[in-house]
C-alpha cells in the first residue's frame, strides 16, 4: 500500500513511513497515545517507499488489541480527527 516490500517493512515502526512534511507535534500525540495505552486518531503526511517517496495524507487510527494479559479490551469512542 505504502510503496514498501515486504522486507523493507516487516520488524519495522511506523516511523519508516515519516519524512520531512510529518508533524513532529502529530508524532509526539501519537507516542504518547502508545505509552498511555489509549486511541487516537490524526491525520499525517507519510512517504511512500520506493522510487517514488511521494508524499500521502494518511487517516491513521491507533488502538490498543489486547489487555497486558493478551485479553481483548472494549475500547472507547476514538476522538474526532483534527
């Protein structure tokens, strides 16, 4: 979808996607999501892979799949997109 073979992606963050455009603001709300183990969903420019290394609008939504258990959680309403 991005542009990147599956060996470029595979074991790799989500960052392999950010460049120069990416919101370093978005990056952060995003990390701290992750840590605080709650969703989130932004709109940020992301790369494509390859050749072209066009730049994209990328809806992403983050969210917790499971308790630390490996139980799956409800998870609340995501906020609006900005």
């Amino acid at each position: 979808m991005c542009g990147f073979s599956s060996s470029e992606a595979i074991g790799q963050s989500p960052r392999l996607t950010q460049g120069h455009d990416s919101d370093p603001e978005t990056i952060r709300g995003i990390r701290i999501a992750v840590q605080e183990e709650r969703p989130c969903r932004v709109r940020i420019v992301n790369y494509r892979g390859g050749a072209s290394g066009q730049p994209f609008w990328n809806c992403l939504t983050v969210r917790a799949a499971g308790g630390r258990a490996g139980h799956i959680l409800p998870s609340p309403p995501l906020p609006s997109a900005p």
